[in-house]
C-alpha cells in the first residue's frame, strides 16, 4: 500500500490573527480531536500542533487527495467554518514538502520570530499526546523523533536561538550588562500596555523580583501586576517610585516626554546620583534625549536597541542557513528509510524462515547426541546463529537495496521467489 505524509493547516504566513484564532484547539480538546481525526477514513496516524501562530495537521494517508479532503471535512466539522472559507487560508504540503516542513518547524526557521526555541517544546508535546494516544505509528513515530533529535543538535551546534531579537528581550540583556544580580534590581515598567507587559515578562525570566508597574489608569497596572506579583501605582508616584529604582523601561502611548531633563536631574539629586539605567522602547519617545547627559543616567532609545536586534537577525539568518542545508541531509535520510518499508515484509520473513531451519537443525543435533550438556548446548546454538546471521547479511542489505529502485515491483518478486518466501511474506504484511 503506498503511504502518503501531508501537512494541511493555518500559519501566520497565510492567515491573519482572527482567522488563526477561529482555528485553534484548546489544550483539553485536542486529544478529542486526534482520537477522532484517527477514525477518519484515509488517516492511518496523525498530530495536531496548535500554538497562537499556527495550527497544523500532520497525517500518514493511504490516498493523497482523498486525505487531504478528510482533513479539511475534519476542520470543516470541528470548527463550524465552510469549505469554501478554509480553502483560502490552508497551507498544505505532501509527502517532501511536508517532511521538509517538520524539520524547520521544529528547529523555528517557520517561525515569527526565526529560531525561537519554544515551538521545539511545543512539537514535542504535541508528538507524545499524539503516541499515547497511539494515533501516531512506524512512520511518525520515526519522522518526528528524527525531528525533535535534529532540532535539539541544531539550536546547540549553531547561534539559532542565541541573540535576542525582539526589542523588549534586548532591553533586559542590556540591563543585565550593569548589574551582578538582577534579584537585588528594583525595576519600574512606565506603561502597561502590551510592550510593557513583555517588559515585564522578560524582567521576571530574568530573576528581577522587585517590579513596579507604573500607569495612567491604575487598575490596568494593576492587573497586569497581579499576574507576576508585581506592585503597580498611578502615574502621580512616578517620581516617588524612581527615587529607589535601578531600571526604567517606558513604553506609554504618550505623545509628548514624560520624563524631562530638568525633573530627572532633581531626582538624581535625591538619590545622591546612584546610576539610573533608562530604557525608553516608546515613539514617540517618553524620555527627553538630553536626560542622558545627566550624570550616572544611562539612557537607550528604540534606535539604540533595534541596532542591536538587527544584528542579531542576521546572525541567526546565518545559522538558518546552516540548519536549512542540514536538512537536506536529514530529508534524504528519512526518504531511504521510507523506501525501505516496503521490503521489511521480505526482511522478517527471510530471518524468521532461517531462524526457523536453524532451530529445525539444532533440535535434530540434540535427539541425535542426547547426552550434550547445557554449555555444548549453548555453544551450538550460539555458533550456528552466527552462522546464519553471515549468510543473512548480504542478502539483506540487497533486499534493502531494492527499495531504492526502480524496478521495485519486479526485484521484489523476483527475491521472494529465489528464498521461497511467498507464504511467509504473506503473513507478515
């Protein structure tokens, strides 16, 4: 039976949020979704990876076409939206494409920001809900852990997932420049918003305990505080808030400076001029630039950080390019072993049928010198197997060999018939 891998899903690359959004699965139900996915007629294994910027269906299909319309009736059921309006938005790959796919899924060279190293964790529990699930099979089971291996040596062997590169990220690794240990830091995020919610996010990964949210509307600094444990007060203490600060980061949707110089020098006065590190990641900007000739004031811009990111891009389009031609290596690898499926039938028959004269032959030797002892025993049955795996080991490798030709059908054939291994190949498909 010849087998198919297809990929039919929704990305950020070709549908917008609202769409992703309608077509993604809660964690409690994708179980559900899988297991019934399974019973689908044409799905022989299958997973479902679903994230905020994608949800993908990968499946093993005995029918190219029919599978991808199985998936798509699948979709079409599950999430109530018609055919009509998913066609527009699916991605889907087959069989090359779609191995070529997992791989720079999993290593994030598909990824918003590329080589993130979150969609690896992410693949890989979707790959073992879908195995406990037993949905997955010889086929997944190999590809995906192919995947997950190639994907662990890439982010370690290459600078794919080192440098940060989003703004907010860049921020916190300067700041962490100026201090030995950023659990002794008492940082202030100036808006809360969504830039200074990811302020937030990467100050506490960092191990920065000590935050205040500051903002116009307190009860929205208030929230964002509550979910990281951080403290939050109105605009009005800024000021006050600053006076026992090491690090700023603003990002109000204010269009004028909120910080001026001549306010920011009083305050220096007051904290006896202890270093400020300023991050202002707003546009317009919330602090007046000459705030950075008052002295022991360390102040950064957008401009200043995204230099830094930018480079940082392109290190990691390097290293992307590195693991991109790995792939090819790993692509070709797996397609070897796929072609090989098709002779691992004759494979198990041709050792089982020799196994078998071996044991014919060995219970023929005990009757005929019954007075052998456990070791003789043991000795000719150990040398004998040795035997037969010697005569074994070219024949093998040639039957591996025909899955790689073109004459497939007819080497087979011609195999069998010369080891009479017409019946046992039978039972063992």
């Amino acid at each position: 039976m010849l087998l198919h891998i297809i990929k039919v899903g929704v990305n950020y690359h070709v549908a917008p949020l609202d769409i992703r959004e309608k077509l993604t699965f809660s964690t409690p139900t994708i179980q559900e979704a899988m297991d019934i996915l399974s019973r689908q007629e044409h799905i022989i294994e299958n997973m479902i990876l679903s994230t905020c910027n994608r949800t993908e269906i990968f499946a093993v299909v005995d029918h190219l076409k029919l599978g991808e319309q199985a998936i798509i009736h699948f979709l079409h059921t599950w999430f109530d939206i018609s055919q009509a309006e998913l066609i527009d938005y699916l991605d889907i790959n087959s069989d090359e494409a779609a191995i070529n796919h997992t791989f720079r899924l999993a290593t994030g060279l598909e990824s918003m920001v590329i080589g993130e190293t979150q969609i690896l964790g992410q693949f890989r529990d979707a790959f073992f809900s879908a195995q406990n699930l037993k949905v997955t099979g010889k086929i997944f089971n190999e590809l995906f852990k192919r995947v997950i291996t190639f994907a662990k040596r890439a982010h370690s062997n290459t600078a794919i997932g080192e440098h940060a590169v989003s703004i907010g990220y860049v921020a916190v690794e300067r700041a962490k420049q100026f201090f030995d240990n950023m659990q002794d830091v008492h940082a202030v995020i100036l808006g809360a918003g969504e830039m200074g919610a990811l302020s937030l996010k990467h100050l506490h990964s960092s191990g920065v305990e000590n935050i205040t949210i500051v903002n116009r509307r307190f009860n929205k600094a208030y929230q964002l505080a509550e979910k990281f444990n951080a403290t939050a007060v109105g605009m009005e203490d800024l000021y006050k808030v600053l006076e026992n600060a090491d690090i700023l980061m603003s990002s109000t949707g204010a269009n004028d400076s909120i910080l001026k110089r001549e306010d920011v020098s009083q305050l220096q006065k007051q904290r006896k001029n202890k270093p400020l590190f300023l991050i202002d990641i707003a546009v317009p900007r919330d602090i007046e630039p000459s705030v950075s000739e008052i002295d022991m004031i360390h102040l950064y811009d957008i401009d200043d950080l995204q230099g830094v990111a930018d480079d940082n891009i392109q290190t990691r389009k390097a290293a992307a390019a590195i693991i991109a031609s790995q792939i090819d290596h790993e692509l070709a690898s797996f397609q070897s072993w796929l072609r090989t499926l098709d002779v691992v039938p004759i494979i198990k028959a041709l050792r089982e049928k020799s196994i078998c004269i071996q044991e014919r032959t060995l219970a023929s030797i005990f009757r005929k010198i019954p007075d052998l002892d456990k070791r003789e025993m043991k000795v000719l049955r150990k040398h004998t197997q040795s035997i037969v795996n010697q005569i074994l080991e070219q024949p093998i490798k040639q039957a591996k060999l025909i899955g790689e030709s073109d004459c497939k059908k007819q080497e087979k054939n011609m195999f069998i018939n010369i080891f009479g291994l017409e019946d046992s190949v039978e039972n063992n498909k």
